[in-house]
C-alpha cells in the first residue's frame, strides 16, 4: 500500500504543470471531446509506466542494496531540482491527427512521457519499491489525477493554481525523499 500511495502522491504533485499536462490542456482545446481524451491518457501512462517500472525493476536487481540506495537517494535530489525547471510543450507532439482523438492522444502522450520527469519518477519508485503492479498502478493514477481535470476544466484550472507553489512543494517531497533515502532512515526508505 505504501509503494501506491508514495507513488501516486509523487507523480500527482510532479505532473502539475508539466508538458503532458499542458498537453492535456492543448488536446482538450482542440478536440473538446474528453472521454477520448482520457481514455487515450490512461492507456498511453499504463504502456508508458508499466515500461518505465519494469526498467527500475531491473535496475533494483542489478545492482546491491547500498549502490541502490545513493542511485535512488540521489535520483530523488536531482528529480527535486528538475521539478524547479517549468516545462514548455514541444510543438511536433501535436501532429497525429489522421490517428482520431484517441489515438492522437495515446501517441501524443506516450511520446511526451519518454523521458519526462513522472517517467524517471517511475522508475526510481519502482527501483525502490519491490511491488511494480503497485507502483505502476500509482504513477498512473498519480497521472490521471493530475490530467483529467485538466481536460475537464482547462483554462479555469490554470488560472487558479499557482503552478510555481505547486513545483515548489512536489520538489520539497522529493529532496525529503532523496535525503531519507540517502541517509537510509525508516522503513519508508
């Protein structure tokens, strides 16, 4: 229960304000058809993740628990820096449109995932935590927690939270993270 909370806490912070949401954003202004729209979202995050945390997966077992834990400690630090940066939508991933909604928006999103911050995020967790179907499960929902009110209500989110507050905190969660994780304490980490 632990490794789904931790992860959807983690991915829905980090995902604020983040290229896929804009993404989100983007398609639901064009298309103005949500249930595609999120349909398309939650299959490209389950291929997405499931992919991402089978590779943390391996990496846990490659390496020993002490290269393991600076790996993952020093992931968590460097993933709270990157949550400081904002995000810019890339202006090629909107170009899919002979694939309908749906299917616009799983390749849109899937590509927009690879490499992306809740991606490296996954696999981290899931390096972490030895309970992948619980970790994918919660970097999805931790996804679509944050997206689907983006598509729902778009502008009007927005503009209502501060994006650099929210950065903020989800950077203070990973820096806890990656020192806890550093300095091996509790059971958490």
């Amino acid at each position: 229960m632990e490794a789904f909370l931790v992860s959807t806490g983690i991915v829905a912070l980090g995902e604020m304000g983040d290229k896929t949401q804009l993404l989100a954003l983007l398609l639901a202004a064009k298309f103005r058809r949500p249930v595609p729209i999120v349909l398309g979202i939650l299959v490209a995050t389950l291929i997405n993740h499931a992919l991402a945390g089978a590779v943390g997966d391996w990496i846990a077992r490659a390496l020993g628990p002490d290269v393991l834990r600076w790996v993952i400690g020093g992931s968590f630090i460097a993933m709270a820096a990157w949550m400081l940066i904002p995000d810019k939508i890339d202006e090629a991933e909107g170009g899919h449109q002979r694939f309908g909604v749906f299917g616009t928006t799983v390749i849109a999103f899937f590509i927009a995932e690879m490499g992306d911050k809740t991606q490296i995020a996954t696999v981290a967790l899931a390096a972490r935590y030895t309970d992948l179907v619980a970790v994918v499960a919660g970097t999805t929902l931790g996804m679509m927690i944050a997206n689907v009110p983006a598509v729902l209500l778009g502008d009007v989110v927005a503009k209502k939270v501060s994006m650099t507050l929210v950065h903020g905190i989800a950077a203070a969660i990973f820096a806890v993270l990656g020192v806890l994780t550093l300095l091996n304490v509790g059971k958490l980490f």
